[in-house]
C-alpha cells in the first residue's frame, strides 16, 4: 500500500491547527498548518519533524497535550511578532514506510508544492530574493 504525502489540507486552505487535539492522533495533522498568524507578517517559519516525528508530536514535552511551544513560547515572543508560524506533517514511520513507494524526497516536494499554493504564503509581501 502506499501513502499520501498530502492529507489534511487542501492547497486552498491553511487551517489554524494550534489547538489540534484529537486524542487518537498524539503525532498531529499531515500536510501545512498554520500555528499562528500575524497580521502583516514579513516572515513564514515552517517546522518540518525528522523521521518517526510528527507535526505536533516533535515540538511538545510529552504525548499527552503538554506545551506546544512554537504556539506556546514563540507565539509569545515579541522576536516573533511579526511572523506567522506553521507546521508540516508527513507519515514518517520506518514501519509505514517500508510498504510505501514515497519516500523523504516525495514529501520535500509535497511541502514545496503546499507552499507555492497556500494562498496566504503566495500572496505574502514576503520578498524571495
């Protein structure tokens, strides 16, 4: 069987997940989710886990709703005021994976892809040079 690395969001959309709590999925939502927002950010910072993490998973002390510090601590950071935050999400379990045709590469260019169609990052007055 193989996997999407896409779930969870729509290129259309970029949900406010920073109260994602679904008890059944400590891991957290797949795809890019905006932590928080800003009103006239100058910056996007994307937190991407490592392999066998997770979108929420990765940045909390334990798997049972501790803090969930980029929303927590950064959100909270006058540092940070000016940039909206967000998460991505990939199936990263070695178990999973073994069965899947995807690999890392594919979810690098599924990340890619969300970012060049999210609306609020594609029309950011964030300059690319």
């Amino acid at each position: 069987s193989s996997v999407s690395p896409r779930r969870g969001t729509s290129p259309n959309s970029n949900p406010d997940t920073s109260d994602y709590s679904d008890p059944d999925d400590v891991k957290g939502p797949l795809g890019l989710n905006m932590i928080s927002s800003v009103p006239e950010p100058i910056s996007d910072f994307i937190f991407v886990h490592g392999l066998g993490g997770g979108s929420r998973k990765t940045w909390v002390k334990s798997k049972k709703n501790g803090p969930y510090w980029p929303k927590e601590w950064l959100g909270q950071d006058l540092s940070f005021k000016s940039v909206r935050l967000h998460s991505f999400g990939y199936k990263a379990d070695w178990q999973e994976m073994k069965d899947s045709v995807l690999d890392i590469h594919d979810f690098a260019l599924s990340l890619l892809g969300e970012m060049q169609d999210n609306p609020a990052i594609r029309k950011s007055s964030v300059r690319n040079d």
